[in-house]
C-alpha cells in the first residue's frame, strides 16, 4: 500500500510522522514522507522517501496569532499546493498530522480515505471534561461538575469560532462547509497520559507513542556512579525558558551528575565537570537516568516514562500544561512553575528520595502493552 505522510517540521510532529513511516516500510508498505526543509535530510538517512512539504512558508495574509486562522486557512493554502505532489504519489492513504491539516483536506479534494495522527493525547473538545489545557482533573460531586459546566461554557466560543473558520477554509478550496472528519484517528500516546471521556470517538485508537531518534551519536555521561539527571529542554516555541542553566545552578552541590540532550543549541560556557550535552540519543541517555527535567512536551514526557523513568516537568505554553499535570495525577512527575534553580533541586530531590515516583512511571511504560498497531488502524481504514 501507497501512503502518502504529512507532519510539518516542528520536532513534536517530524519525528512521530518519521516513525510511523518507518513502521509502514517495515511492514511492506511505500510511504513518502511530506514535511518541513529541516527535517527532510534526517528522515531520508533513516531510509524514509521524504520530500518537501510545498506551501509551508508564511504568507503576508497569514495571521499566526490566531491560531484558528493559523491551522485552517494555512491548512487550505497547504492542501492546495499539495495537490500535484498527491498526483504523483498516488497514495492508497493519506495520514495527515493534527495541526498539519491540509494533508487531510488534499486527500478529501481527491476522495483518498485519510487517517489523522495525533502525536499526543486526544485534544478534542469533550462533554465530559474541562477543556483541554486547564490542567484540571474531571470535576467530581455537584460542584466539580458546575466547574466545568462553567469553564466549558467559557472556552465555548473559541471552539465555534475555530469550527466557523475550519468551514470557511473548506468552502475556499472547493469542500463542503461539514467536515466529515478522518477515517480513523491516530492517538500516539500511552494510555496512562490519556483521560476518560464519555464521548469517545469512534474509530479512535491509541496506538502508543510514536518515537524517533533523530541521530545516532550517542553523549557520554559524566564519569561516576552518582544519581544521574537528564535535562530535556523543550523544542516548542511555547517552552519555558532557562530550564538547563537554572538546573546546573540548582542542583550544583547535590551529589548528582546531570546529561543535557541538546537538539539545536550547545551547554552553556564553563558548564562544570559533572555536567555533559549535546545532540545525542535519548533513549541511550534515558537507560541511565533517573530522573528527567523536561517541559512536558508529549516527545520527551512519553519517551521518559516508556523507559520507566520519572520527570520533574517545567511545562511552557500550549498542552504542556496539561501534560503536565496528567502526569502529576498519575505519580509520574512534579511540576515545577515558574522555573528557577531552588525549585527544580527541591523537585529533583523530590523525586530521588520517594521511589514511588519511579514506581509509577514504570506503570505508565507498561501500560503501552495495551495499545493498538497504528499499520493496522490505517489498513482497516482502507478497507473500510
């Protein structure tokens, strides 16, 4: 089967799309790969077929701080651009990344089925629940249910509105205003980070996460035997800010050794001697670790506890937030906000002192074993 990807180059959606294409070669399949500049040369030396996603550059129309705006009228100018490229590929399926919308709308333009991946939890809105990016855990009793009544009446205009303007960006580019939705849905995540909801989609799964290593080097860590931290700056533009240096300041004196995985920038000068970085791979760094200081992007927070290792999370914007606090619930992780030196070396030490912590972690990688295979979803939505 022919399948053609699409993720833009942010690392969060690269490299699930990477892995997942890597699952469908292994399978016998032919996918090709669209997405961004940055992110072509390291997926064609995995052996991935990856070519350029056309109609990703800014337009002078284009207004990024509106984020409706942002995803579907760029989504139509993508899906149009993208066109020709489909032609060529005549693929059997379309997966189009969740923010990476017009994939989805250039398959539905040439009634190719087409499966959404969502390289996180489910953040479809939910009757069920308070809205995604609160943080807040289901609301229970009478007044944990008035609360999200409430916040969800509150965050109600902003989802017609993003629906109001998904429609007008169909309509552009010739579609019916409905959106018939996705075929199936991808929710590349484990199920400990994802939250019951009473409305549940159908033909939704949760197919675990979807990890890529972007390299093959690999970073020493600091010579010794002592407790070994892992430093994961966020890659998203929402991240918090400062995370490594304020926890070389933090937890100078503690007795630990401390391994920054760096994909775009370098350890800071007169980094100390139990300290060592830069761009190498996690998984090599997370089979020693024992704790993880990220931002709580899903990459980073999922890969860490599938490894069995807990996190000191410093979360940014955009779902961090909720990731974060998810993770928290669970026993998996402390959240640290706003970010400095005292509050990361308390949060490590946390951490390090109550195995409890590891012990959930190590619950949330098992729970992988009761996820779906993502190859499968899309060939049943074929079939279907």
């Amino acid at each position: 089967m022919r399948i053609a990807l699409v993720a833009g180059p942010d690392a969060g959606h690269a490299f699930p799309a990477t892995a997942l294409a890597l699952r469908f070669a292994a399978n016998g399949d032919e996918p090709v790969l669209f997405t961004g500049t940055s992110r072509l040369d390291g997926a064609r030396e995995a052996g991935v077929d990856a070519r350029l996603l056309p109609g990703l550059a800014p337009r002078p129309e284009d207004d990024d701080l509106d984020a409706g705006a942002r995803i579907h009228e760029r989504a139509a100018h993508i899906a149009t651009c993208l066109l020709p490229e489909l032609d060529a590929v005549r693929p059997d399926l379309v997966v189009s990344d969740v923010l990476t919308a017009g994939g989805g709308l250039a398959a539905e333009m040439r009634s190719i089925p087409w499966v959404e991946l969502s390289p996180h939890s489910l953040y479809l809105p939910s009757r069920g629940l308070p809205p995604i990016g609160s943080g807040l855990a289901r609301g229970t009793g009478v007044r944990g249910r008035v609360r999200d009544v409430i916040l969800r009446a509150a965050t109600g205009r902003s989802v017609r509105r993003g629906l109001r303007q998904r429609g007008a960006a169909r309509q552009s580019i010739g579609l019916p205003r409905r959106d018939p939705g996705p075929a199936a849905r991808l929710i590349a995540t484990l199920p400990a980070l994802e939250v019951d909801r009473p409305d549940w989609p159908p033909n939704t799964e949760i197919v675990g996460p979807l990890l890529w290593e972007p390299t093959s080097a690999v970073v020493a860590p600091p010579a010794g035997d002592r407790p070994l931290v892992m430093v994961a700056p966020s890659t998203a533009v929402t991240g918090a800010v400062g995370m490594l240096e304020a926890s070389i300041e933090g937890l100078q004196g503690e007795g630990v050794a401390l391994i920054a995985s760096l994909l775009e920038s370098a350890l800071p000068p007169g980094a100390p001697e139990w300290v060592t970085g830069g761009l190498g791979r996690q998984d090599v760094m997370l089979a020693d670790a024992d704790v993880v200081v990220c931002g709580g992007g899903h990459g980073m927070l999922a890969k860490a506890l599938a490894h069995g290792v807990p996190a000191v999370v410093v979360p940014g914007g955009g779902d961090q937030w909720e990731l974060a606090n998810r993770a928290a619930r669970q026993g998996s992780a402390v959240v640290v906000r706003p970010v400095g030196p005292d509050a990361i070396r308390d949060a490590v030490r946390a951490v390090l002192r109550d195995p409890r912590h590891r012990e959930a972690a190590a619950a949330a990688g098992a729970s992988a074993a009761a996820v779906a295979d993502p190859v499968a979803v899309c060939h049943a939505a074929v079939r279907r």
